[in-house]
C-alpha cells in the first residue's frame, strides 16, 4: 500500500507545505520506500505521497507524478491491467517514460476523463490535478479495498488515505453520534443508507465504485458512483458447467495479473478454501517473483484452528510455510495500537490476526501478499 495526501483551497492563505509534510508524516507507515510533495505556482494546490515500491521500482516511477504539463496524481493500488490498458494507449498515440502503471492511470484519464475507471482493472484511490481546468478528480476501486477519506470546510478540501492525515492538518475529531449509536445497538461500522458517514462529523469516505470531482473556484464538489452489478444480467443465460469453467478462467487470470510486481510475492494461508485455492493456483504460475512463502496465524487450544489443513496444502505444494501464534494476552497488550492504524471500531478481532500475518511477512522481507477473503462459501 501507499499513501496519500492532499488540500485543495480556494486561496493561498490557511494551508501551506508544512501543513501537508504533516499530513504525509502522519502516513509514513503507509509507504517506507519514499516520499514526494508537489504544490502549484499559486499554493492553492498541495500533494503528497508516500510509497511503497512494487511495480518499477525506479524513482522515474515516484509521486506526484506528472503528465502533459498538465495532470500531477498521488495514487494507491495497483492496476492489474495496466499492460495491456498501455498498450492500447499507445495505439492511440500515448507515449510513456515510465514502466509503471501510475502513468498509465494518467494517459488513460488524458483519453477517457471521467470514465477512466471502467477501464481499470484494480485496487485504487487515486486524485488528479488538472492544471489546465483547475479541478480535481478523485476515483475509488469498485469494491472499496482502497481507502480515500476527505473533509471540505469553508472551500477547502482536505483528503488522505486515512484520517489521522486529516487530523495532522487540523481537521475535528469531532465523533459521528448517530453511528457510534449505531455501532453500540446494533453492531454497524457502517452507514447502509449513507455510505459515506464515518464516526467522525467532519469527515467522509468516498464510498466504493465512486468518483469525486472538486472544483475550487466554484466550490463545487461532487460524488457519483460509477459501476454497479446486476446479478440478474450477469448470469443471463448461463449453466452450472459454464458458471464452473468461467469462474476458474477468471480466478486463475486475476491470480496471474497479480504477479505482475517487481517484488516477491507471498500469500496468506488459513487453511480454507479460498486461501488454498490461491496457493493452489499460484503454484501453476511460474511467476519469477513467486516468494514460495506462506503464512498462517496459528490459535493453540481453538476448536477453529486450522493450521492442520494449512500445512497439508503448505506440504502438498512445497511452500516454506511460516507461522505466527496468537494469543488472547498480545491481543489485549496490542490493542490500543491496533486501534490507532483501525481508527474507526472493527467488527471482529480477526483483523488483529491479519495484522499479525502481515507484520510476520514484512519481516521475512515480503511485502506484496495474496490474500483470499470471503469465498469459502462460493467453493
């Protein structure tokens, strides 16, 4: 993951570079491999990165990144079809300096503007600059696996990829009453009818499949989602065999693409049948960037422990399988700052053991991991 940051104002008066340095300061967990700042002539536009390098790794490839004399982005994720997207940029006549696929995001908005999401096949949150029009456009993954949290306060506009950004800058902390409520009764870490409601009043979140489009002058913003699913059209017309044959070409394709980094890979292993379908299918892609490596967080004396079926697929594949136990106690003594990186309440305390694993693979020098969550039930 990366982080980024970003004001946006009316007039070069409350915020300056300092205020953004504090921003992307706040995130530097998020991207341990470097770090950039950008703001226009006039100070009334300021971005920031932090990186974590995984495809090219060259500082060509740092943000903000700059297109055109035009566009300047800060983005986090990775475009799985970037490739092949680039590809038919450069048939349209696109020329790149860089192999990364933060420019590509770049040419593809220069070509599409505001449909330049349908065409990206990927985890991202993104916002770029358009020097030319003097508005900013923001964009959020499908599904939501990127965060992109903002505030707008008397024409200015704050975001970042998590809210103690905002807060660096000065933004309340003032608590969201309804869904704290929410949260006590009923157990709701979201708002179903107001997707963009956090537990905290002067922030929101651009919910998922969303674009954010902000104009200063005018202090004008707007939010729209941008891509919905119809399972009824979906699967109009389709058998059992061609729903099992459609499924396994495109779970194996996806898997693919994720190889596409410049950093080993690993993957995570419960020991359920979406994490071992993933180490299944990663096993049949001679990927060179293949750690072999998997890891599993182990819960001694839990009726639930599944390091049994873990290791059998750990054994049956040759992975160097690598463990972390948990335990009632660490969870407890690590909870305040678990709760710092969260900042928002958490339904489960299985997050604590993702955070276990995650934390046990950067120490093994792995830093990208494929990770299956929720599709036991679709096995």
């Amino acid at each position: 993951m990366c982080g980024i940051a970003g004001i946006i104002q009316s007039a070069q008066s409350l915020y300056h570079s300092d205020h953004l340095k504090r921003m992307t300061d706040a995130i530097a967990h998020r991207g341990p491999d470097g770090e950039g700042h950008w703001q226009n002539n006039n100070g009334t536009v300021l971005l920031g990165h932090r990186r974590l390098s995984i495809i090219d790794l060259s500082t060509g490839a740092s943000q903000p990144m700059h297109y055109n004399d035009r566009y300047t982005i800060v983005y986090n994720g990775e475009i799985y079809n970037y490739i092949e997207l680039r590809d038919q940029l450069r048939k349209k006549g696109y020329h790149f300096k860089t192999n990364s696929d933060t420019e590509v995001i770049l040419a593809a908005y220069d070509c599409y503007k505001d449909e330049c999401p349908d065409y990206l096949d990927g985890m991202f949150a993104f916002a770029i600059w358009d020097e030319q029009t003097n508005e900013l456009f923001a964009a959020r993954d499908r599904f939501g696996e990127k965060p992109f949290f903002y505030s707008l306060s008397g024409g200015n506009l704050l975001f970042g990829s998590e809210m103690k950004a905002l807060w660096a800058a000065g933004t309340s902390r003032r608590p969201n009453l309804k869904m704290l409520f929410n949260f006590i009764t009923i157990g709701y870490t979201d708002n179903p009818s107001d997707p963009a409601e956090t537990f905290f009043a002067d922030i929101c979140k651009l919910p998922a499949a969303s674009i954010l489009t902000y104009n200063p002058a005018t202090q004008k913003l707007s939010v729209e989602k941008y891509w919905d699913i119809d399972p009824a059209v979906e699967n109009k017309g389709i058998t059992d065999n061609e729903a099992v044959e459609k499924f396994n070409s495109l779970l194996k394709a996806s898997i693919e693409k994720r190889f596409r980094g410049d950093v080993p890979i690993g993957t995570s292993l419960s020991g359920g049948l979406d994490s071992s379908t993933i180490v299944a299918c990663s096993n049949e892609i001679n990927a060179a960037n293949n750690s072999h490596k998997c890891f599993t967080a182990v819960f001694p004396g839990f009726e639930k422990n599944e390091l049994e079926y873990a290791k059998a697929v750990a054994d049956k594949f040759s992975m160097e399988h690598l463990t972390i136990t948990m335990s009632a106690d660490e969870l407890a003594d690590s909870l305040e700052k678990l709760m710092y990186y969260q900042e928002e309440p958490f339904s489960s305390a299985s997050i604590y053991a993702q955070y276990k694993v995650y934390e046990h693979a950067k120490q093994h020098n792995i830093k990208s991991m494929l990770d299956g969550q929720g599709a036991d039930e679709i096995l």
